[in-house]
C-alpha cells in the first residue's frame, strides 16, 4: 500500500477512486465542505463502461484501500510516497495551498501533476524551451521556485470530467473515460513508482453490484518514456476547450471542433507542429481524428470557457504558453492571437465587475 497525496479534489477524486481501488491510501486536500463530504460519504465516481447501459458507480468506502480528505493545513507532504497536483494552476496562489506547495517541492516526494497547464519547473524538462520566456502564462510562476524539475513530471488528463450541479460535491461523473497519461521521472525509483501505480489499476477488477462478474473499468494510468507524450493535450485544448470561448459567448467543445472541422484540423496541426519542433515523435501526440471523434461526445462548454464566463479572475492560459513557445520558434497563429486576447479581454472585465 503507498500512502498518495493528491491537491485538489474534483478531477482529482477520479485518480483518487481508482487508486484506491488499487489498494492505497489517498488523502485529497480541499475546501472544508468538500473534506466533511468525503469523509462522511467517500468519493463517488461515476463511469460509462463500453457495452453496458448507464453509468457503474465507484464508492471508496468499498474500496481494497482507503480514500479520506483534510485542509491544506492538516497534511505534510514528508509522510506520502507520491503527490497528485489536481487543481487548477491559479489556485497554488491562494494562501494555505501556497505554503502547502512549497512544502511539497522542499519534501522531494515525487510529484505528479494532472493539470492542463504544466507546472513552471516541467518545462525546464523539455529540451530546447526556454522557459524563462513563459513565466508570465502563470497566475504567479514564483509559488514553483522551489521545485527540481527532476522530482515533478506531467500527467495528461485525457478523461473529462465534471461534477453533476445537482449533486453533493463529493459526486464525480466521468463522460470520456480515456487515460491518464504521465511522462517518466528523471529518476529511475520514481518511474518504477508510478509504473506500480499503473499495474495495480489495471489489476483492478471491480464488482458492480449486478451478480455478474467483476469488470474491467476504463482510465487507467499510462506511464510513458518520452517528456513529450503529456503536451499531446495542447493541441486538443487550442482546437477544442480554448475555441469555446468566442466574441458571442461560449460554446460546446463539440461545437468548437465540429462547426467549421477544416479549422479545427487546422489549428490542431499547428500546435501539433510545435510539438514536433521541440522534439516530440509523432507517436508522442494523438491524431487529429481521434480526437475530433472524441470530441464528438463533449457537449459541454469547456472550464476554461465556464470559469470565464462565469467571472474568474484568472484561469489557467495554456493559450498563452503555446503563443509563448510558438513565438520561440519564430511562428505564430492568427486564431491563437484572437483567443488570447479575447481572454486577456474578459479577464480584465471579470476583474473590474468585481471591484
């Protein structure tokens, strides 16, 4: 049993379930309404399984391990075998959570982050990006300074995700149920970590409550070699969740990919150029058609694009990072530019509508 730490506890309740499935320990760090949910009620994710009706319900009080939730606060980061970063990037800011991170660099506890928006330090991590000039894509680059690159590495989160508005916050319900996909550590100890993690969960063989036998349940986690593989999700996030916001207001990602798809295409192969520019095989990144067919599935507006438009004064800006490293390489894109400043825009109206 390895004892995990995971910051953040919706997205971060799915990897939570299916680690504790596997056996584990895991305390997710959250709000006070959150801790007192899960730990009265444990975490509740709810999965589609290919070739059955409806969605197979995890409940982590049935689970081989152990699934329970404190404050920021109330852990220390040294008594963990391996820290999940699961927030949205601008939340390291806030006070509590600041500290707590810094308590997490300074641990050297391998630390794995499943965010859209890559940690500052990994970047150092990928060869021929400067990441200097990509400091102020961040709400505040300074809370990772303490971080080696080499304890940090990048998990893509491929599966969406969203928590049901009618139900108790501990509720996740998953819609695209694709993987977890984590870039090694420079350290060997760590890979072979993470590389545990991942067969434990696909040991996991889950009883759901039918009288048939046990299944199989889809997101795993997919330890992979190359730094490269995790920034496969760039070019899902510029094609699809960033092109939900628009002048009109939001729209679906479905939308966003399938309204005009020879923009879409096109906007995807450009980012996916980036990625090969610094180094990245083609087999590192996802085709163009898988992921516009998943994108089928996705009706709703991105978060990004919800947390825009529902007044947050900062989100994560991968749009901003990619401009950052495509400017690097001496490229830019028109569309790219025009979504920026469209944030940029509506975050500086978020802020003065709140004072």
């Amino acid at each position: 049993m390895k004892k995990i730490l995971i910051l953040g506890a919706s997205y971060g309740s799915l990897l939570g379930a299916k680690l504790a499935l596997a056996g584990h320990a895991v305390t997710l760090v959250c709000l006070p309404a959150e801790v007192e949910a899960f730990n009265r009620d444990g975490a509740r994710v709810r999965l589609p399984i290919k070739g059955r009706e409806g969605l197979v319900e995890i409940d982590t009080r049935k689970a081989p391990g152990k699934l329970d939730a404190a404050g920021p606060g109330a852990v220390d980061p040294k008594n963990y075998d391996l820290i999940a970063l699961a927030m949205q990037e601008p939340q390291y800011r806030s006070a509590g959570v600041r500290e707590l991170l810094d308590a997490v660099a300074k641990s050297r506890v391998p630390c794995m982050s499943i965010m859209n928006m890559p940690p500052y330090p990994y970047l150092k991590r990928i060869p021929g990006l400067d990441a200097t000039k990509c400091r102020d894509a961040y709400a505040d680059a300074t809370v990772w300074d303490s971080f080696d690159p080499a304890t940090l590495t990048l998990c893509s989160p491929d599966a969406q995700a969203f928590r049901p508005p009618e139900e108790p916050v501990n509720v996740l319900q998953v819609r695209l149920p694709t993987n977890f996909k984590a870039a090694r550590f420079e350290s060997d100890a760590d890979t072979a970590l993470l590389r545990e993690l991942e067969a434990g969960i696909d040991a996991i063989r889950f009883d759901a409550g039918d009288g048939g036998a046990p299944i199989e349940l889809p997101v795993k986690l997919r330890v992979h070699e190359s730094v490269f593989v995790p920034l496969a999700k760039w070019a899902m996030l510029m094609a699809g969740n960033y092109r939900c916001i628009t002048p009109q207001g939001m729209r679906s990602i479905k939308d966003s990919v399938h309204s005009d798809l020879a923009a879409s295409r096109e906007m995807y192969e450009w980012v996916f150029g980036l990625c090969r520019n610094l180094g990245a095989d083609a087999g590192d990144l996802v085709p163009f058609e898988k992921y516009a067919n998943a994108a089928n599935g996705l009706g709703s507006p991105s978060s990004a694009a919800r947390a825009l438009y529902g007044g947050a004064q900062n989100i994560e800006r991968v749009d901003r990072l990619v401009q950052q490293v495509a400017a690097q390489q001496g490229q830019r894109s028109p569309v790219l530019d025009e979504i920026v400043q469209l944030v940029d825009a509506k975050l500086v109206e978020n802020r003065k509508a709140a004072g």
